[in-house]
C-alpha cells in the first residue's frame, strides 16, 4: 500500500478558499453541501490514515 498524502495537505489554501465563498451571499442548499464535502473528505481522509497504519 502507498503511503498517504496528508504532508502535502495545505490547510491555510482550504480557509481561504472558505473565507471567499462565505464572503458571498450563499444559499442553504450550498452550504449544506459544503458542509458535507468537507465532512466526507475527512472521513475519507481518517480511513486511509487508519489503512496505512494497518487498522
């Protein structure tokens, strides 16, 4: 199995990115939806952390 990514994860680029879209007027349905992509990528990320270390 290959190792992760997680050193090249650039969490400053993603608040940013967040920073500008909440700076706009949004609707509810789009910031659910956010909401749950940023959950899901989380999850995503947390899974593949635990398969690496063998969990």
């Amino acid at each position: 199995m290959q190792p992760s990514n997680a050193n090249k994860l650039k969490p400053h680029k993603l608040l940013n990115y967040f920073e500008s879209l909440l700076s706009n007027s949004l609707d509810e349905v789009f910031i659910r939806r956010i909401i749950s992509a940023v959950y899901f990528s989380l999850f995503n990320y947390w899974s593949i952390k635990n398969i690496c270390k063998g969990n």
